[in-house]
C-alpha cells in the first residue's frame, strides 16, 4: 500500500522492535537517514537496529550515532517491523541484510527515487522529495518526536550530500524551509563542511590528481568520464570512500550532458555514478543496465571487468546523447574516443 507520513508515523508507533537498513555502499543520505530516524524512534522507547551490510565509511565516522550500525551478523532480532530507507528495490541492501529483513512482520519502504519498485508492505516514496532525510523528518514530526542536535545534524547531512549542498535542481523551496528548522534544532553547517568537504587527506589529493589525468571526453564533447582502477587508489593510498565527489569533475566540464564515474570493486565488480546537467535523463540510462535513481543523478552495479564495464556505459551514454540532441557523431563507439 502506498502511504505518507501519517501512516508510517502509526506503524512506527505500533511497534516495539525494529530494524533500519540502507543500501549497500551506504551515502551520506542513507546514513543520516538510517541515524535519524533510529534516534527518534529509541526517544520513543523502542528497540531498534540499525543494519547496513557495508560499513560506515570513514568520511561519515562523524555523524551522531554512527556506532550503532550494525553487520548483518551482529544483528539479534527479532524485529516487528523493517525499515528500507532509500532503496529502489529491496536487494539493494543486500543479501544478508535482506534476509534479515524478510523476518519482519512488516517491510516498510521510504524511498524518493523516481525508480523504486514499492516493493514494501508499505510504501512511502516521494520523487518530490530532495533526499531521504526530509521524509524521515516529515515522519518524526508525524510521530510528535523532538529532533534535538544529534538527529538534526543527522538529517542535515542527508539532504545536504544529496542536493550537493543544497546546489542540485532537486533543492527546492520546502528544503530550504525544512532545513532552517534544523538549524533551529542545532544543526551546525560549519561542522558538516568542515567534516566533508574542507578536510581532504594528502592521499584523497593525489587520488583527484589520478582520476583528472585519467578525464575522457567524447568527440561531441557531450559526454565525460573517469574510470577509477584499484591500482589508482593503490598508488594514491586512498581509501575507498575518498572517491566520492570525484563524479563532480567530468559533471563539471564545460559542454558535458553526461558526467561518469566508473570505479573498480574488484576484478569483476564495477559501480557506475551518473550525474547530468538538464536534458538527459540518466536514471532511465542507469535502469538500462540494472540500476537506478534520479534524471539527475543515478548509478549501477555492474558485474564486469572495469574495461569492459567502460565500454558498455560509455556507449549507452552516448547513444542517450544523441537520441537527446540528435547529435550523430557521438555514435562511435567509446574505444574510438579521444580526449
């Protein structure tokens, strides 16, 4: 059943033991999502776990709350009710988070991507919505829940990653006015800058200074991608999680419809950000190859060596281009390109 803040607000309220999980990989707005709402529903009382098959990234050890993010194993159930909080579909958490999730009663589902499936008991998912973190914070409110600092700061981080700071089209009017509460509950922006964006490790440097070399171009100039190896985060010392934001640079290029990032898991594990800047919808071009997310902003998991995954990306990137701007010399195939 589809639902809004109301009746996820009663179903909360009639429970006594939860679980909360995101998707594997976790962001920022899964995170503080997650973080959030397991604040206020323990305020109320209740039991819950907060269960995220992947670990918190580092960049992300600073949100209130963070420790209580459980493996999948750690968890001990059992729970009445599961929380997916920004899934498109249920095997986004993946397999041992979902299969602790099956054991609920209840599967409840708070999604805003355009591309979810509502394959909840109950969903409650708004397209409308700019992150993750408004509904949740529509839903405390639903549930009379004070926000205090930590969950504000919580909140903040989730809609502010996922507006890329409050910059993104998605940054609308109800944003600004939802964030000003959190201010007035104690969020503190300075800290998040501070902790996100202006305390970049030398080896985060030398990764940017690697994914910048390794910048492609299509002919059309339309299209931009950086293909992200292991050796790279190798050679940079980087971690993992330094990569984020790394999408922004071929987004930014003058002229670029579509940015991508590619970046190697491992030997035949590839994930795929997208990002675009008006016209071309990369959420249907994410869906193409088992994905998911905005017309903005989306991505895949492919299983795939890292040339290979380049090379199919690339190719229905620019075959989205010119169905877009029926611009036939970005045809070629992504081998043929050139900086």
């Amino acid at each position: 059943m589809r639902a809004g803040p109301p009746e996820v607000a009663g179903l909360l309220k009639g429970a006594e033991a939860l679980l909360i999980t995101c998707h594997i990989m976790p962001d920022g707005d899964a995170l503080g999502s997650a973080l959030a709402l397991a604040q206020g529903l323990m305020a109320q009382g209740k039991r819950v776990e907060v269960v995220c098959q992947d670990p918190v990234p580092e960049l992300y050890s600073f949100l209130p709350g963070s420790s209580l993010v459980l493996t999948p194993d750690q968890a001990r159930g059992p729970h009445e009710v599961a929380v997916f909080l920004d899934c498109t579909d249920a095997s986004r958490v993946g397999e041992a988070a979902l299969a602790l999730a099956n054991g609920a009663r209840v599967r409840l589902n708070v999604d805003h991507h355009v591309t979810n499936s509502f394959f909840g008991d109950m969903n409650y998912v708004d397209p409308q919505r700019a992150a993750v973190g408004e509904q949740v914070y529509l839903v405390l409110q639903a549930m009379g829940v004070k926000v205090g600092k930590p969950t504000a700061m919580c909140l903040y981080v989730a809609i502010a990653t996922d507006t890329g700071q409050f910059c993104y089209s998605n940054t609308t009017v109800e944003t600004h006015r939802l964030v000003a509460s959190l201010l007035e509950d104690g969020a503190n922006p300075a800290q998040v800058s501070e902790s996100l964006y202006e305390s970049r490790s030398l080896p985060s440097l030398r990764l940017l200074s690697l994914a910048l070399g390794a910048l492609r171009v299509s002919p059309c100039g339309q299209v931009a991608w950086v293909s992200l190896s292991r050796s790279m985060l190798k050679a940079a010392g980087a971690r993992d999680d330094e990569a984020e934001g790394l999408i922004n640079y071929p987004r930014s290029l003058e002229g670029v419809a579509v940015g991508i990032l590619l970046k190697e898991i491992d030997e035949d594990r590839v994930k795929v950000s997208f990002r675009s800047r008006d016209r071309v919808d990369v959420s249907r071009l994410a869906a193409s190859l088992g994905g998911g997310g905005h017309p903005r902003a989306a991505g895949c998991l492919l299983e795939m060596g890292l040339q290979e995954a380049e090379d199919a990306v690339v190719r229905v990137a620019l075959e989205a281009v010119r169905e877009d701007r029926g611009l036939h010399q970005c045809s070629q195939a992504p081998g043929t390109d050139q900086p």
